[in-house]
C-alpha cells in the first residue's frame, strides 16, 4: 500500500479537481459541453470520444474521459432544402435559402458522460443538453441553452494509510462524510450569438446545485464558475484556413484563468496549432478531419508550480458525424 501524507494528497486534489473540472484542452472540438447554446449548432448528429491521461512522479493515476452526442431537430428538412438549391440555375437562390430564417429557426438536443480520476478522487457525471436557435439578423444567430445533469465524486480509500487512523480527525471526517461520496443535481445556462465565421458566448457551470448526499468531503468543488468563450473562422486561400480561439473562466476564491488557441487547416484534411494557457501549460495540437471521421491530439507541456504532478499530458478525441445525408462540412472553429 502506498503510504503518504493524506492531507497533501487533499490539498493536492483540491487544486487539480477545482482548476481542471472536465475540462480539456480541445474543448473546441465539444464546445455544446462547455456552452449548452451550441447544442444543435450543426445539421446533424456529431459524436464525440474523449480520453486525456497524464502521468506523474507521484505514481498517481490522473485521467479523464467523456462520451458525448448533439444533433438538430428536423435537420433532414433544412439540408434537403439545401441540397435542392444547388440544383438550381441561379446562385443566389442558394444563399437566400441560407439566410431564410425559417431554417435558421431550430432546436437542438444531446447529452454527455463525463468520467474523472485523480489519485483516490473519482467523479462521475452525466447531463442533457437543450438549445433553441433564433435568427436576430441576416448573418447571426442567438442560442440560448441549458443543461441538467447528476454528479457523483466520491475518495477510494482502499489502498491508503494514513500515519494515525485511529486519531486523525481530519480522515475520519472524510470516511463519515457518507463513506467519502457525495452526490449532486445541477443545472446551468448558456447564451451565444453566432454567425459562419464568427461566435461569443457566454455559459455558467455549477449555477444551480442541490446535493443529495454528502457534507463536507467536496466543498472545495463547490461554487459558480462563469465562461466567456469566443473563435473564428478565417479563409485564407482556397487550401488554407485559421481558426483562432479563446476561453476564460472565473471562479470566487481562484480568479480568472484563460487560454488561447490558434490551428490552421490545410485541404480541409490536416490541423495544426497551439495552444497556451498562461502560468499553467502550452499545447501542441493536431488534428485529421474528413466529412465523416475527426482525429484530434494534443500534447500539454505544463508550466506551474505542480509541473511534477501534470507532466506529460496527452489528449485524443474521436469524432464521427452521423446522419449527415447531404455531406455538409464540418464547421471549423
């Protein structure tokens, strides 16, 4: 059994569950997890599957993964419209039909599961997505959103020895919080205005708690946390695009913290780029994408004071678009 002082495995713990959450560097590839307003952004059924793993000098494991699946109601109509209307003479009978709000107009459902592993913290959670798109003019739309979900963490303590069980208050404390679980309902919203090439939004995460079990073991995990979260898309030439983004988050008690990115994508097939989040990591991104089938990388250098417990990030998503009857090109943001 491994043997180490309990409280600075809690004080590491803490840092790491309420900094990271579920969050991962490609967050740009899930955003409806991020922003429940993109939920049914895309005219078709999209995917997702992903693992993040670090490892440490501390022999921790330290991983994190989430399955997730969004889609647009009556989608099947709007790309029908959209396939007739390249048959036509005119072209701009095409992008009419585009800017007609009737198809700008639409609802999109999904949902995703999250796992996370840190050491002896696990958590578990599970939420449904809901979007409604609205188009306020020629060019933009405003989706407001929201997601509802169910959250289970709980502390393995098998394997574990802490030096004096009998009369350590601080981790008996924690073995009688509910034998170290606790479990919670949540709800938060999301807001963005988008165009093509462009979109701002702006989301909450853990807006609206209600525990069903558990005192005192994961307070540190507790409290509001907002997101600001903006990207574009940038042609180049006929083979060359960019696609800068950036996310902020603040939270009461650890302040602001943001990260950047910036990917360019060659023929449509091959992304490359970087990413940096000040005072924490820098990432090296790549990616293959095709109408169908998405591969994206990313391998975080880590920066901060825990560098020792982060080193060597590595993050893999998977994404298939299904139902996409019509081929339309994935959205590169």
């Amino acid at each position: 059994m491994k043997r180490f002082c309990f409280w600075m495995l809690c004080m590491v713990l803490s840092y790491q569950v309420r900094s990271q959450e579920s969050d991962f560097t490609q967050y740009y590839l899930n955003l409806p997890s991020v922003n429940p307003g993109f939920t049914g952004i895309n005219e078709y059924m999209d995917v997702r599957s992903g693992v993040r793993e670090g490892w440490n000098n501390f022999g921790i494991k330290n991983n994190n993964g989430y399955f997730s699946a969004y889609t647009a109601l009556g989608n099947a109509n709007r790309s029908g419209r959209k396939n007739n209307s390249l048959r036509t003479s005119n072209p701009t009978v095409f992008d009419a039909i585009q800017s007609d709000s009737k198809f700008r107009r639409r609802m999109g459902v999904g949902g995703v599961v999250i796992q996370r592993t840190v050491g002896p913290y696990k958590a578990f959670a599970v939420s449904a997505n809901f979007a409604y798109h609205l188009p306020v003019s020629t060019r933009f739309s405003l989706a407001l959103g929201t997601n509802a979900g169910y959250r289970n963490q709980r502390i393995d303590f098998s394997g574990l020895e802490v030096r004096d069980e009998v009369n350590d208050d601080f981790y008996n404390q924690l073995k009688t919080a509910n034998q170290g679980t606790q479990n919670t309902l949540n709800m938060d919203f999301g807001v963005l205005l988008y165009s093509k090439r462009f979109y701002f939004g702006a989301s909450s995460s853990n807006l609206v708690a209600e525990k069903l079990s558990g005192e005192f073991l994961f307070d540190m995990n507790e409290g509001t946390r907002y997101r600001v979260q903006t990207g574009a898309f940038l042609p180049l030439t006929d083979e060359l695009a960019l696609s800068p983004a950036c996310m902020a988050s603040f939270a009461e008690g650890y302040g602001l913290k943001w990260s950047a990115t910036m990917r360019m994508r060659y023929k449509e097939l091959l992304i490359v780029g970087a990413g940096l989040e000040p005072d924490s990591k820098v990432s090296v991104l790549l990616g293959l994408t095709t109408q169908t089938l998405s591969i994206g990388y990313a391998y975080d250098i880590y920066t901060s004071s825990l560098v020792n417990f982060n080193a060597n990030t590595h993050e893999i998503v998977v994404g298939l678009t299904l139902f996409n009857k019509y081929r339309l090109t994935p959205r590169f943001w």
